[in-house]
C-alpha cells in the first residue's frame, strides 16, 4: 500500500522532499498502530495524534505534517475519510532576520571558500535548501547573472538573481570541480550535498562568528526577501523570486522590516 502512495505522489508531482517525508510519516504510523492500512479506523489515527503530542511533545509543526501525510494517504488515496481531529494551532511568528552586519560577518568567518560561497549564494538568491542542494552548473546564467531553478516547491520552475560580485568567484570555483558530478556542491555517490550537510555547515559557521540568533539556511533565505523590501523591491517581484504561489506567504515579510517602519514620520513631525 505504501508503494501505492509513492506511485500517487510521483503521478501528482510532489517535490523528492514531499514524497520522503509522507512515505516516512506513514511507515511510523503503522508501525505503532501495527496494523494494515486497510485496517486502520478513525480512533487508531486519534490514539496516534495524542501519542505524538502528550507523549512525544512534538511541536505543532511537526504534528501538522504527520496529520497532512496521514490524511493524502487515508482520505486522498484510500479514500475512508477518517483523519477530521484538530489538531495544535500552529503559532504565528515573525521569521528570524539577520541585519547586514550579520550576513557579512558569517561570510568573513565561513573557514573556506566553497562554504563562502553556500552562504553567499543562499543569501543573495533566496534559493530553499532542497534547491541548493539539488543546484547545477548549468542552471546558472553569469551573463545574465540569473538562477533557473527547476522543479522547486510545487513543482514549479522559475528564475532568481544572483549577486553580481560572486560570480567570478563562483566561475573559479567550477573550474575545479570532477567532471563527473554536475551538481554545484557535489557530495557523496555523485550527488549533492544534503541539506542536513548544509545545515550543519551554517550552524558552525554561525557559532564561530558569534552570532546568538538560531541561524539556518532558511534564514538567509528570509534576510533574503527582508533586505530586498527595505530598498524597495515591489512585493510582487519578491514574490516571484521566492517563488511563492500565494502574494499572503510573501507578505509575511512587511511584518519583519524593521528599517521600513523607521523610516516612517509620526504625523506630529
């Protein structure tokens, strides 16, 4: 049954990321519930959520996507309509942001430059982890000094800039890559590095440099869209460079510019 989940994934185009992590979520579960799919019933799902958040205290989030790939598989697949609990509310909060000086003083304490440059180009693209990772050489236009990145969230390709002042770094960086991989930061078997590599690569980075802040690729992907609306970049084009579907997700980030709201005049002055 759990084939058939994974063959349903790839027919609907979920993400490599996506079908990983449903198919994952789903052999958890029925390997605590110990039953057949087709045996399962409302309340085993129920037992399941109430296990994960008393027993297990995991948070919202995380419960929230055990619930999301419960229920393609029960209700979307199986079709028995069984996974309707509520589940925690998902609090909101602002994404963490770093300041400029933040930004520039990881790139100063990155220990060499293939590292460097992972920051670098998070930072100056906007690029999700999982679209680093998966990041070739080809995909990169230096004369426009543009990233096509394919297939990244929902499936969907589009374009991002790259800063300008990284590029012959970037260039020189290449030339010393095995022509066998064609990933940008290639890894093990021939493939990319893991995003858990990367993770691991910022964190340490951020250690060093003394920042206090939780640091994550994910962040410099926020300071990303943060810094580009505080010199004014439409929205929409912001948007567009993240590649959100929805203007809403993107509008998370008129909550976190600070330098906009500074540069607001009381109306006594």
């Amino acid at each position: 049954m759990l084939d058939k989940l994974e063959m349903e994934l790839k027919l609907r185009g979920f993400s490599k990321e996506t079908l990983s992590s449903y198919i994952r979520h789903n052999k958890l579960f029925l390997d605590y519930i110990k039953k057949e799919p087709k045996e399962v019933e409302e309340e085993d799902i129920k037992k399941y959520m109430s296990y994960l958040v008393s027993d297990l205290s995991l948070k919202p989030r995380s419960v929230s996507l055990k619930k999301s790939a419960l229920k393609f598989f029960y209700d979307e697949i199986l079709g028995k309509n069984i996974v309707n609990l509520k589940t925690p509310k998902i609090p909101k909060s602002n994404p963490e942001v770093l300041s400029r000086d933040e930004i520039f003083l990881l790139i100063k304490n990155a220990k060499n430059n293939k590292t460097r440059l992972i920051i670098e180009l998070l930072y100056s693209t906007g690029l999700r982890v999982s679209e680093l990772v998966n990041l070739k050489t080809e995909q990169i236009d230096f004369k426009e000094k543009t990233i096509r990145v394919k297939s990244g969230k929902g499936n969907k390709d589009r374009i991002t800039i790259v800063a300008g002042k990284i590029l012959k770094d970037l260039e020189k960086y290449i030339q010393t890559l095995p022509e066998a991989s064609p990933y940008l930061f290639p890894g093990k078997e021939k493939r990319g590095l893991t995003t858990r590599n990367i993770q691991k690569i910022i964190q340490n980075v951020a250690f060093k440099a003394g920042i206090k802040k939780r640091v994550t690729p994910h962040t410099l992907r926020h300071s990303f869209a943060t810094h580009l609306l505080e010199n004014g970049t439409d929205i929409r084009l912001i948007q567009e460079l993240l590649g959100h579907s929805q203007l809403s997700t993107t509008q998370i980030y008129t909550h976190v510019s600070q330098e906009q709201i500074k540069k607001i005049k009381s109306p006594l002055d």
